[in-house]
C-alpha cells in the first residue's frame, strides 16, 4: 500500500483556480464522499469502484479541490 502525500501531510497543495486564479482547498479524497461510511473504508478497495480506471494501478489518490472564493471544484489525482 502506497502512501498518499496530501492525505498524511507529508506535502500541501498549491494550485490555482483556472476560474478566479485563487488559491484552491485540498477538501481530501474523492471516496470518502461516497457516502457515510466510505471514509472508514479501505482506500484500495475502493479504489477499484472510483470511477478513475488506473487510480490502483499507478498509485494515484483522488483528490477533490475547491476553490473557497468562486466555488469550483476539480479533482486531481496525486502520485502516492
């Protein structure tokens, strides 16, 4: 099992917001929206139902961003 940077601290985000240029929010991972139990889950379990086919594969955590000025909000997957 991979570590996740953003997930453990181990590195901040810095990414802009392609709509307003402010600094946009690591809000964590994709899954743990799932629904309420999701977040106590196996990460690489479910990962293989994230809707991002090569996330397991190639070690990749999806993450939700959101920019708290404009609301957007993307997901990047990180290099674990």
């Amino acid at each position: 099992m991979d570590v996740c940077p953003l997930c453990n601290g181990l590195r901040g985000l810095s990414a802009s917001c392609p709509s307003c240029t402010a600094k946009m929010e690591d809000k964590g991972k994709v899954m743990d929206y799932y629904d309420e139990y999701s977040a106590y889950m196996d990460t690489d379990t479910l990962k293989q139902i994230d809707g991002f086919p090569r996330s397991f594969q190639q070690g990749k955590c999806p993450h939700l961003i959101n920019c708290p000025t404009c609301g957007h909000d993307e997901i990047i997957l990180v290099q674990e």
